[in-house]
C-alpha cells in the first residue's frame, strides 16, 4: 500500500505510533518522499540512538516526532515539524487505537478527517468487544494470552505507563479504552484457518 501510495505521487507520509517500523528507511526516504514518525518521547528517543547507531545520523526526509496523542496537539506537532497540510498524503494508523483511551482515538480520527483529497489512510483495529472479553465466541486464549500481555499495556518498557499505573487493572485498557477501534486483520481465526 506504501509504495501503490508512492507510485501515485504522494509524497507525504505520516505514521502514527510507528514504533520500530521500518518503512520510512526501506520504502518512502528511498523513494525521495516525506516520512513524519509518531510516537511516544521514550521510543522516539530509542529509535533516534538506533538510526544513528545504524545510519549516523536520522535519514533525510524523515522526521522522527515526539507526541503522546492523549495530551499533545497533533496538528500542531505536524505544523512545526514542516508537515504541508494541503498536500496529499498518506497515514498510517496501525496497532495503536487499542492503547489510546477514548477522547484521544477520536481527537486523532477527528485530526485524520481534516486530510485533503487524494489522501490515503492504512488502519486496523481490534473490536471494542474483544478488549472487553465481550462475546469471545471462539477466541477466549486469544484474548487470555492478549491480557496476560498487555495488562500494563502492549509492552510497559515501550508505553509509559508504569507499575504503579497498571496496578488494579483487570484486563487489557481497563483504563485506556478505546470504544469500536482496533486490529490487524491477519490474526488467525479460531479453527486456526
Ligand atoms: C503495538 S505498537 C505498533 C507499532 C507499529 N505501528 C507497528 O504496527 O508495528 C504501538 C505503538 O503505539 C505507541 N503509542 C501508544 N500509546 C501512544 C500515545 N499515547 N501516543 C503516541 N504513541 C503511542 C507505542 O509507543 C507503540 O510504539
């Protein structure tokens, strides 16, 4: 989809909760397209002493952006990172909506409407119900080893969220829940098909 996206001429890519992907470097700087890299301060930070480990110095065209989409201002980081708000681009919504609460999915869906034409968006997201443990049908040890995983969120060294803030959590997000967002859609169905 990058590089259909590339191909078409958009020269501006936004990915939001990038972690460690490593498309910008692979695909859209080779390409001599724009990549603005969203993340939190902790993993922006990591990822920067990565690229300068691997590279030397961050690659051109790319921007690596210090946000937390629950208290920052996205269109405003964009803006003074030299993000061209007219021009078409595509964003890249991945296996983030699922640890954002509620007000900041919408902020950032609310954000992402505001796209011109032309532009493109990549999404997945995991059904509100299965955050829940709601009407697994089927996908109670999926969900049991997700809890187990993410009881302090995906990955408590990457998310900011500490011990002390997981604690009394009874589920994944139980404080952090985002309604009717969500997952990729590889996962495997239950009868393993
Ligand atoms: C499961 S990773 C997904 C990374 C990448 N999009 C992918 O698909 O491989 C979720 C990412 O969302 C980021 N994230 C979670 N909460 C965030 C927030 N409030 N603001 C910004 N980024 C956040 C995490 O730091 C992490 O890098």
């Amino acid at each position: 989809m990058v590089t259909d996206a590339l191909e078409a001429g958009i020269g501006q890519f936004v990915i939001l909760g990038a972690g460690f992907d490593t498309r910008s470097f692979r695909l859209i700087a080779p390409a001599g397209a724009k990549a603005f890299e969203v993340d939190l301060p902790d993993n922006i930070a990591r990822k920067q002493r990565l690229l300068e480990k691997r590279f030397g110095q961050v690659p051109r065209h790319v921007t690596l952006m210090a946000t937390d989409f629950e208290t920052d201002d996205l269109t405003e980081r964009l803006a003074a990172s030299g993000f061209e708000p007219d021009a078409s681009s595509m964003y890249v919504v991945e296996a983030i909506t699922q640890y954002l609460t509620q007000d900041a999915a919408q902020r950032l869906f609310s954000f992402l409407a505001t796209a011109p034409a032309a532009s493109r968006l990549i999404f997945t997201y995991i059904d509100q119900n299965f955050l829940d443990g709601r009407d697994l049908d089927g996908w109670e040890s999926v969900h049991r080893k997700w809890s187990r995983r993410t009881r302090c969120g995906p990955s408590a060294s990457t998310l900011r969220l500490s011990a002390s803030s997981c604690a009394g959590t009874t589920g994944p997000n139980a404080n952090r829940s985002a309604r009717g967002t969500t997952a990729r859609g590889t996962s495997k169905l239950p009868d393993g098909t």
